[in-house]
C-alpha cells in the first residue's frame, strides 16, 4: 500500500509522509514536533538545514499551522528539528 503524500512547507517537494518531519500545533497554540500519532493541524518539513531555516524565517510554519509562532517557541522548535537531524 503507498504512503500517503506530503509536501514540505520548507522546499515545496512532494513526498511519502514518512520522509518528513512532522510538526503540529497543540491546544494552546504551542508548536511542537511530533514522534507518534497525533491528531489535529500539522504541518511537514524535509530533514534539511535549509527546509527548516526556511520554514521557520519565511512564516510558512505560522501560515500552515494557522496561528502565530512567537521567536521563543521557533527557538525551541528549531533546536528540536536540528537534534532530529543527527
């Protein structure tokens, strides 16, 4: 059975839903990377320096996610994505 195909919000690339990093926003508002299952509005980024720089400096995130995303939680959110990374 195929995956199902995503988009990142970083480079626009189109792709398996495994092959991203999925970022969601909580009840709340607050932005957090997702490891499991997880329900509600999400948004996909390639495992890429350059797809998060872009993500997090151009507004797409707060575009796809629907709500803000103040500096201190794009901090804390990029330090996870950059750990993913390794």
């Amino acid at each position: 059975m195929a995956q199902p195909q995503r988009t990142c919000i970083g480079c626009k690339r189109k792709g398996d839903q495994n092959s991203f990093l999925r970022v969601s926003r909580q009840v709340g508002g607050r932005v957090v990377l997702c490891l499991g299952h997880w329900m509600g509005r999400t948004a996909y980024i390639c495992p890429s320096q350059d797809c998060i720089d872009a993500a997090l400096t151009k507004e797409r995130l707060a575009r796809a996610l629907r709500c803000s995303v103040d500096e201190a939680s794009k901090a804390e959110l990029k330090q996870e994505l950059v750990c993913k990374l390794r």
